[in-house]
C-alpha cells in the first residue's frame, strides 16, 4: 500500500512538472530520502511510466506520456 502511495505521488509530482526533475528535487518535494526515491524511479522507468534524461551530470525524470518514443 505504501508503495503504491509513492510511486503515484512520483507520477504526480513529474506531471506538475513537465520540464522534469532530478531525483534531490522530487525527494525534496515529498520528503523522501534520495536512496528510497532512486528505488521507485528505476522501477517505474522499467515499467515505461517515467524516463530519464541525462543533461550534463545531472539525470532528468520525465513523465513518459502515451506518445513518447524514448
């Protein structure tokens, strides 16, 4: 239960952002230590509901949307 609590409030939070997120702000945004959110962002990118996007040194969370070909 709590589990799927995060994972829709990730998804959340990356669908008021469209221009995406590192993973310190979503942690930040929910209060969620980065080591715990890394967990749920790597299982919802192997699930195809979020990619990442590396800009420099930083990895960018994007909601993927029924469109995306990333």
């Amino acid at each position: 239960m709590i589990d799927n609590n995060i994972r829709q409030r990730i998804i959340e939070v990356l669908r008021k952002h469209p221009d995406g997120l590192i993973v310190n702000e979503i942690s930040k945004i929910l209060g969620i230590h980065r080591h715990t959110l890394t967990k749920y962002v790597y299982q919802l990118v192997g699930e195809q509901l979020i990619y990442q996007r590396k800009i420099g040194s930083a990895k960018l969370c994007f909601l993927r949307v029924k469109n995306d070909k990333k």
